[in-house]
C-alpha cells in the first residue's frame, strides 16, 4: 500500500513579502477639489433647476388665479349689462316713469368716464330689477306725478361700472345719497356723464392684492352692442398681468316709445 505524501511546510520570509507588495497611490489634492467643484456644480444645477420649475408653477398658478378673478368680473359685467333698458309690462300701471330716466333717444346706457380718468372707462344705465314696470318700487298705478318720480328705492335700479384708482368698481348707491323725488333733469342724471362721478360705488376686487389697468366700453353695431375690455395684475407683481374681452349684446335696447321684452 501506498502512502499519500506529505506535503512539505514553505517558510515565508514576511520581510521580503512586505517589500514586494505593490501599493497603489491614493488620490491627489488636485484630483479631490475638482470632484468636489464638480459635485457642487452639478448639486447647484439642480437646485436652480427646480428652484426655476417652482417659480414657473407659481407664476403659472398666480397667472390662472388673475385669469378667474378677470373673467368672473367680465361675465358680472355682461349679465348686467345686457339687461340695460329693461322694463316689466304691467297691465294694472298707468304710467311708468321709465321716460324721467332715459335720454331723449330712449335709450338707457352711457358710456363716459370718471373724472381723471381713461376715456370710456365707466358705463352707466338702469334695469327694472323687481319687475315692477318701473324705475324703483312702484307704489301705486303710476310711477310719476307731473313729471316728478314717485316710486321709493330707486338706487337699488340704477347700475354702472367703472374705473377709479387703478380699481374697478360697481355702483352701490345710498337711499339717503339718492333723490327719490326726483325730476327728469335729476333722474336722468344718475345715468349721465357726471353720472360716475356720484358717490356710492364700491370695489369688485381685492386693493391690496389686484389693480385693474384697462378698462374700456366701446359701442357696437349702431349702439346694440357693447365691448367690454379689461385688464388686470397683481399690485406687488406688476409682471403678471391678463387681459380679456367680451362682447355684449343689450338685448332691451329701448327706442324712445317702445316696449321691450323680457331680460
């Protein structure tokens, strides 16, 4: 039988092993700070990347949010303004005082401006709100008394708007600012020229948030039409800014003498 060999004991000399182990160079200073430059670069390329993509969603957010305020004045604006010149026909009235209020054309609606202000910057007119036949609350059978109003609460019938201080306002007259006795000189008056210059008007928008730079009436169509423009921006971000339009057909244009049709 054969026996396996034994395998022989080497004897490792670790002085000469220790200077035969190849080492590798670590890396140098310069090598270091150009990785750590690098680093930093591409770290601040995307903090300014998205710092850059917030502010775009920001301004795009303020931008909508000046879009929907704009737009939900101008659809304010047009469903009041075209009901300008309408009237409800009562059969029990006798006389309606619609003609102290009119011009002499017959129409309800002026287009002016404040004083100091953009031309054609306010718009003035009246609507029969309560469907009474009759500027204000009618009383009795009859609206006027030789040639004098007797109907109460007028100011809740007389509209406008108009641009004042970098503000669009609506008109929201007093009982106690308004002459309810009024005559046609008087009563006319609420919706004529120096009409936007009366008191009682209040703010649609935010001061200290919105400020309104255009805001403009132009007639259309032979005065049957109305085109309302306006353009608004942030007061602190003057930048973001929106502007916008609509037509608006005044659907109870009265010609002197006639009678209208529902609202």
């Amino acid at each position: 039988m054969i026996k396996p060999q034994v395998p022989a004991y080497t004897t490792i000399n670790f002085r000469q092993v220790r200077y035969l182990t190849t080492w590798k160079k670590g890396s140098g200073l310069l090598a270091l700070m150009v990785s750590i430059a690098l680093g930093s670069f591409l770290l601040l390329l995307i903090v300014a990347f998205f710092t850059q993509a917030a502010n775009q969603n920001r301004e795009l957010l303020l931008r909508l949010q000046l879009q929907h305020e704009l737009h939900k004045v101008l659809h304010l604006m047009s469903k009041d303004i075209a009901r300008s010149g309408f009237y409800h026909i009562q059969q029990t009235l006798e006389q309606s005082n619609i003609a102290l209020f009119n011009h002499t054309d017959g129409t309800a609606t002026t287009i002016t401006q404040a004083n100091r202000e953009a031309v054609n910057s306010c718009l003035l007119f009246w609507y029969d709100l309560d469907h009474s036949g009759c500027v204000g609350s009618q009383q009795g059978a009859q609206c006027q008394s030789e040639q004098r109003n007797t109907t109460n609460e007028i100011q809740k019938e007389l509209f406008g708007y108009r641009l004042k201080s970098k503000m669009i306002e609506t008109r929201a007259m007093y009982k106690n600012g308004t002459i309810q006795a009024c005559e046609q000189a008087q009563c006319n008056g609420y919706i004529a020229e120096k009409g936007c210059d009366t008191r009682g008007w209040v703010d649609l928008l935010d001061t200290d948030t919105y400020q309104i730079n255009l805001l403009r009436f132009s007639w259309l169509a032979n005065r049957k039409g109305v085109l309302a423009e306006i353009g608004g921006s942030y007061k602190k971000q003057p930048k973001i800014r929106y502007q916008s339009a609509v037509v608006i057909a005044l659907n109870n244009r009265l010609a002197q003498g006639s009678q209208t049709a529902s609202p």
